[in-house]
C-alpha cells in the first residue's frame, strides 16, 4: 500500500517579536545593548547573598507590569507569568493580529518555562513554615505551575486555541518555537505565540548552582563572569527574562498584509540520552539536533552563514558544543560566524534559546553579528570564530539556533532572512 506524500506544506513567518531581558524591555533595547556588547550581570542585592558561592545574576530591571493588568493584577500572578503576559504583549502588538477579526481556535499559545513560579513557591514555604499553613495562599498551585503562563495570555486575549507549555529544560524556547513552526507547517493552526519565560533567581537556586561548580563565581567583576569558549570561564550566570514570537503560515500574514521578520524553516530535536546534567562528550545529541534542522529546511551546510550558539560558559558545554560544529560542518566550521549571547544576558534557561531567536532575527534583518564579550584567552579546544568583543557586519541570510538542556534535550531552529 502507497502512502500519499503531502508536499503542499505551508511556509511559516515570523510577524510579531516581544522581548523582556536584563539588558532591556523590549525588543530594539536588548538587541542594541546586544550589538553594543553590554553585559547585563550584576551583583545580585534583591535578597542576601553574603553565604553564597555565586553572588551575580541577569536580573531584569525597570518591569513594571501594572500598566498591562492593573497593580493588583499583578500581586496575583508570579514574576515569570508576569514576564510572559509583557512580553506577549509587545509580540502582539508588534505582530498588529486582527485578533478581534480571526478565528481564534485557530491561534495556539506555546509559551514553557523550566522554574516555573518557583518564588512564589519559596515565599509560601517560608509563610507556611513561619506563620503556619493556615496562611498558606489558596492560590499557591496556580501561581507556581508553568502552564499558567499560557493560560493567563489565552485569558488576557480571548485566544481559544491549544494552550501548551513545554518543559525541556533550557531549550524549552526553540521547542516551543519549532513544535509552532510544525502545527502551522502542517496547516493545524494560522498563527501561535511561541517562547519561554523565567524568573529562577532566588537564594535557592543560586545554592544549588554554586554547590554543583556550574555557576560563575567572579561575583568581584560581574560583567566579565559570563565568558563563553574563554579558556576562564568557570560557569554560567543565572539570569531571568521572557522571549516571545508570533508565528503564522505565509499565507494568513500576507492576506492581511503582514510586516514579515524572518522564515523558520527547519527544526531538529534530539535526546543525548546520557546524563541528568552533562552533554554527551561527543556532541552526539547536538550534531543531531542541527543536522535535523538543516535536512528539514532542504538546505545545505554551505548555506549557513551564522550560528547562534547555547554557548552557557561552562567547561563541558562550550567544548562539547565546538565538537559538535565541527563534526557537522568539518573544515568550513572555521569559517562560519558563531555567536554567543549568554556572554551579555546570562542565562535565562528556558527563555534564553527564545531571545535568541529574536537576535537570530535581528542578525539576519541587519547583518551584524552580536559579539560573544569577555573573550581575552582562547581555549585550545574552543579553536572556532566566535565574534569575539565586538558587533560585526557580515552579508547573511540564513542562520541556526542551537539550545541544549538538563536531561540531553536538545532543539535547533533554522530561520532565512524573508523573500518571496
């Protein structure tokens, strides 16, 4: 028996972006502070940090959501719901979809966070351990679970459409993006708002980091702690924020006469399948992942011109992903432009492979290359162009995303400048 093949798939834009991050609030604020090089890290003086081994974090600064859901709206929600809605907001606005006009089933939401509510968590584990449980919020399993961030912007926008909220871990951003990239491609859907959003800076967390040897501890110099591929790095930075896009098919952007980003036209997932925390030494589950990415855009190798790297700054990592690039793209690795952003936001879990997707877009609109900062002696085994120091103008036109999680999960998005 003979399976019909479909060939008649639908080409998925980018219309809408929405940014919220320790370098900016929006969009054009974090993707100039980008190309400036401006490290957002400091010393983290929300809460005591004096008995912690890392004291430096991407805190986000100047949020205020109250304008967007009213003051106590906002008492109601935990900091990584709050991000979200903000975020989803500028993508929105950005992305101008006729919402009122549309039929609304046919729009998804596909916005995961790995932390969750988890300050709101610790606020009530410490009421109930104080003042007892009968003070405990009622409202505490709502507040914290990572699907409310989904839910609240499907309520705050009428959208009736599959609500989802992936969990993988660090590249919980391109997942989302890459599964909205499929339910469009495959016409289940005209249009999803896709991201992540985090707000994990808490004593806690930083602990648990530090005591693991995973997380920088140059808390004397904040802004050159996130080094990625520098033979000094000695851990990423812990850091929050929300990245937001909104996807349609090709065909519902330009029938309403869409200002169009970008194209995603490829995605790549993939399982190490080898360790809670460490990346397969040999890169296998990366390799994968990008190799998906490219055979499914119906690319070649050659045709990449800038890889936006998960680049966190730990020893194994940046290794094991210079590795990886190699393997896939043997003697022309050398030649392709890598980018690190970490080196500048830190790292924001979940929602970081979704900024930088937004910065991808910006890379490809430009043709500037954000820097990977804080590069001063190079590794022997991180030998590859990371765009070291400063911004560089360069021709491009189509670029990958990689992003690597806790578990092995892996998940590369591939996107082209837009043309008809």
């Amino acid at each position: 028996m003979r399976h019909h093949v479909r060939t008649d798939f639908e080409r998925v834009v980018v219309t809408g972006m929405g940014a919220v991050t320790p370098i900016g609030n929006s969009v054009d604020q974090f993707w100039n502070a980008l190309i400036r090089g401006e490290s957002g890290i400091t010393e983290v003086k929300e809460f005591p940090v004096n008995n912690l081994k890392s004291r430096i974090a991407g805190i986000v600064k100047h949020f205020n959501v109250d304008s967007l859901i009213g003051r106590n709206g906002s008492k109601k929600i935990d900091r990584f719901c709050q991000f979200a809605l903000v975020a989803s907001d500028q993508a929105i606005k950005d992305s101008g979809l006729p919402l009122e006009q549309m039929n609304r089933s046919r729009i998804g939401i596909y916005v995961g966070s790995a932390a969750g509510g988890i300050k709101t968590l610790l606020e009530q584990a410490e009421i109930n351990e104080v003042r007892g449980p009968h003070r405990v919020s009622p409202a505490l399993s709502a507040m914290m679970i990572s699907n409310m961030a989904p839910a609240l912007i499907s309520m705050k926008y009428g959208i009736y459409g599959p609500t989802i909220s992936p969990v993988t871990a660090c590249s919980i951003g391109n997942t989302a993006i890459g599964e909205a990239y499929r339910s469009i491609r495959y016409g289940e859907l005209d249009a999803v708002i896709a991201g992540a959003t985090e707000a994990p800076i808490n004593n806690l967390s930083l602990a648990s980091f530090g005591n693991a040897a995973a997380i920088s501890s140059r808390n004397h110099e904040p802004t050159r702690a996130s080094r990625p591929f520098d033979a000094n790095r000695d851990g990423f930075v812990l850091a929050e924020g929300a990245g937001i896009l909104v996807l349609e098919s090709l065909t519902h952007a330009l029938q309403r006469g869409a200002y169009i980003h970008a194209e995603v036209i490829g995605y790549g997932t993939s399982s190490d399948a080898f360790h809670m925390v460490m990346p397969h030494p040999e890169g296998v589950g990366a390799y994968n992942a990008m190799k998906m990415a490219i055979q499914e855009a119906k690319i070649n190798l050659g045709d990449i011109d800038v890889i936006s790297a998960h680049a966190t700054s730990t020893r194994a990592g940046d290794r094991i992903e210079t590795l990886a690039i190699k393997k896939l793209f043997g003697e022309r690795a050398a030649r392709i432009p890598i980018t690190g952003n970490k080196s500048m936001t830190g790292h924001s879990m979940g929602a970081s492979s979704s900024l930088e997707a937004i910065a991808l877009i910006k890379t490809l609109q430009h043709n500037i290359i954000p820097p990977t900062i804080n590069q001063e002696e190079q590794d022997p085994e991180c030998d590859l162009d990371y765009v070291p120091n400063f911004a560089r103008e360069n021709k491009m036109r189509i670029g990958i995303s990689n992003s690597f999680g806790f578990g092995g999960h892996n998940a590369v998005i591939a996107m082209r400048a837009f043309n008809n």
